[in-house]
C-alpha cells in the first residue's frame, strides 16, 4: 500500500468496509488512467506499477474475503516472500522461487487455529 502515492486511492483500499465493488472501481480507474496517459501524475505506483495494482487488489480481496468468512475455519490471506530470484527479477533476489513456495506449503499446512486471516503476512521465516 505504501507505494500508492495517491492518498484518496489509499484511503478507499484501506477501509474496514471495502468491498468489490470499490476494489474494481479503484481498478478501473487505473485502467483508464494508463488509457488517457496520466498515471504517472494520479498517484499511481512508480515502479512494476501494472503488478504493484494487481497486488493490491488481490491483498484488497483477500481482506474482503476474510471477512465474509470470519468464524468459518476459513482463513484466507496473502504472503509475499520477499524479493525472489524469478524471471520478473532477471534472476536477482535474495532467494529462490523454490524456497518462497516451501513457505507458502507451510502456511497451507498450518492448523486452522494458528493462522491468522485478513492479512497481507511479509517476509515470513526464514527470510525475516
């Protein structure tokens, strides 16, 4: 969220209240942003800005879902390892994409009652 510069955008994707709608509202505004040649100016994250958006609204999602499931030994979340040694990175990054999936079986694993849900979780052991 940190690299969304525009604090209107911000506050919409930030709400307790967010729905799917606002998600694809703010989604599409980018679209038409990239389309009249002005997302530079609007806000809009500077570097990988076409995955940083659909980052955000894929963590945006999983807050949305989160809730609709809360009290359903449903949890849904959202990691990211990291940076990871992919073709996105040109094979730079601190480690594998083999070792980023481990922890995402890991996560999958663990018993309902110690995962949390609704949340984006960073650079989880080992790569803290």
């Amino acid at each position: 969220m940190q690299k969304v510069r525009n604090p209107n955008i911000r506050e919409i994707l930030e709400k307790d209240d967010l729905t799917e709608e606002q998600i694809g509202d703010v989604v599409t505004l980018f679209l038409q942003s990239v389309k009249k040649g002005t997302w530079k100016t609007q806000g809009w994250p500077k570097v990988w800005t076409d995955y940083a958006i659909s980052k955000l609204a894929l963590n945006a999602y999983s807050r949305v879902l989160a809730k609709r499931f809360q009290g359903s030994n449903i949890s849904v979340n959202c990691f990211c390892p990291g940076f990871t040694q992919t073709s996105m990175t040109s094979g730079k990054g601190t480690h594998s994409a083999d070792e980023a999936a481990q922890i995402g079986v890991q996560l999958m694993l663990l018993p309902p009652q110690e995962l949390p849900t609704g949340q984006v979780l960073y650079r989880i052991w080992p790569f803290c």
